[in-house]
C-alpha cells in the first residue's frame, strides 16, 4: 500500500488496538468478524467500490456501513469499519486487504495476551517449511477443486492439538481463502505480521546442524545490534550448508556458509 491507503490502514490497526485492549473483548470473535467482513468485501467488487469512492461523503460511507452490517456484526467492529469507511483509499482493494490484515492482528493479539505469540512465530515458520518440501500437501491444500470442509478438516488432522489455536485459525483463513497468494507468501506475510507485533525483525537462520542456547543467543544479540531492533529467529537445519551458516534479514542474506563460500568462488572462475 502507498499513500493514502497506508495513512488509513495506520489509523484503523490503532483504533483495533484500542479495541484490544479492553480486557471484555473477544480477540477471536473479533478475528472472526472481520474475516467474514473481508470476504463479503472480496466477492463484491461494486461495494468495495462504493464504500472506497473519493466522490461520495464519509458520512454517507459510514452510513452505509452501519445499514448493512449492523445487525451482522458487533457494534465495536461496525464502528471500526465505519471509521475506515470514512478514510480515503488509492484503490478498493486496498480496503480488503487493511481488513484481512486486522482480522490477522486480532488472531495474533489474541495469543500475545495468552503468552503464545512466540509459538504461533515459531509454528507457522515450521509449517511454512513442511509446506515447501512437501508437494503433495501442498498441493492438496491449494486444489481449487477440493471443498472448503476437506481441507479444513485436513489441516486439523495436521495441527490440532501440536500447534497453538491460533496458529491453526490463521493458516485455516489463508488455506480457504488465499485471496491470489501463493501458500508460501501467505505463511511468509503471517510470520512477519506476527514479529511486527512485538516490534522486531525476523532472521532466518540456516545452520548445517542445530544451534545451540548460547548460539542463539549470541547471534540473536549480534543481529538486534547490527540492526538496531529486537530479533526473532527463525532456525532451520540444512546438511548442505555443509558449514557455518546463512542468515537473511528481509532481502539482505547474510552468507557465512561453506556452501555459498565455495559457490561465489566457482561463479568468480567462471567469470
């Protein structure tokens, strides 16, 4: 998002902070609302249209709002949406992406209250992982032509009772309504969303075998000084790395492998 569009998305994420905050609020519930909201808004282009239109008032926008769907939903989530009505947008679907992400931070403020956000960073990291060397399920999670139940029902077979709930419900809304996203990038948006919450970046780190605590440690102070923010990383082991290890940060990769050492060294002689 750019423009107006960032501007409107900042103001509503601190009007669902508010929200949030309130210890009688349901997290899930409101998760809830505003996925349903999102997809509504995703199936009906002339809507998300209207309420984004820079030629009608924001009150009328609002207005509207409040005759469609306040008897759907609850009235702080009615009032939220109101509100963004009420914002300018570059473009429609802009909206329908601000909603989809506070439905996500609901989900994640949800577990940060609970002391799970740490395990719902580390689960959907590892189910991103099983997701890419895993062909057969991945593809039996992004077959068009499989029913919302089965593949609702296969990924509980798959999560239920080893990851977090929460973990569960975010990567159940990315499966059933990925929305033109690869299942890769979905998990890789969760994932920075999630560190976003507590304010840091996310490395991750490819070791040839595991580290250890005081590996972790050392390397996680070395990169929140290098960077200048708290760091969550992110481990994954693989044997050909063959030594050291390979760290990226955002778009910046930090090669100290023997792998990636030995493969700059045969594209030099080569060029």
């Amino acid at each position: 998002m750019n423009g107006a569009s960032r501007e409107a998305l900042a103001a509503a994420r601190e009007r669902l902070d508010a929200l949030t905050d309130a210890t009688s609020v349901d997290a899930a519930q409101l998760a809830d609302e505003l996925a349903a909201v999102t997809a509504l808004l995703d199936r009906e282009a002339g809507l998300r249209r209207v309420l984004t239109d820079p030629a009608r008032s924001a009150e009328a926008k609002a207005e509207l709002v409040q005759r469609l769907l306040g008897s759907q939903v609850s009235g702080p989530v009615v009032d939220l949406l109101a509100g963004m009505a009420r914002s300018r947008w570059s473009q429609p679907r802009d909206l329908v992406d601000a909603l989809e992400e506070l439905a996500n931070l609901a989900d994640l403020t949800g577990a940060e209250k609970a002391g799970a956000l740490d395990d719902v960073e580390d689960e959907l990291f590892r189910f991103g992982r099983i997701i890419s060397s895993n062909t057969e399920l991945r593809a039996a999670l992004t077959d068009r032509a499989a029913g919302i139940t089965a593949k609702t029902e296969l990924l509980h077979r798959l999560l239920g009772g080893r990851a977090n709930v929460t973990t569960e419900r975010l990567v159940q809304r990315l499966v059933t309504a990925p929305r033109g996203r690869s299942l890769e990038t979905g998990i890789e948006s969760l994932s920075k969303l999630a560190a976003e919450r507590r304010n840091r970046m996310v490395a991750v780190v490819t070791s040839a075998v595991p580290l250890s605590d005081t590996q972790k440690q050392r390397l996680g102070a070395a990169l929140a000084k290098l960077y200048g923010r708290q760091m969550h990383l992110n481990l994954d082991v693989d044997p050909e790395v063959v030594g050291g290890m390979r760290v990226q940060v955002g778009d910046e990769v930090i090669n100290g492998s023997v792998a990636d050492r030995l493969e700059d060294a045969r594209r030099r002689m080569a060029s």
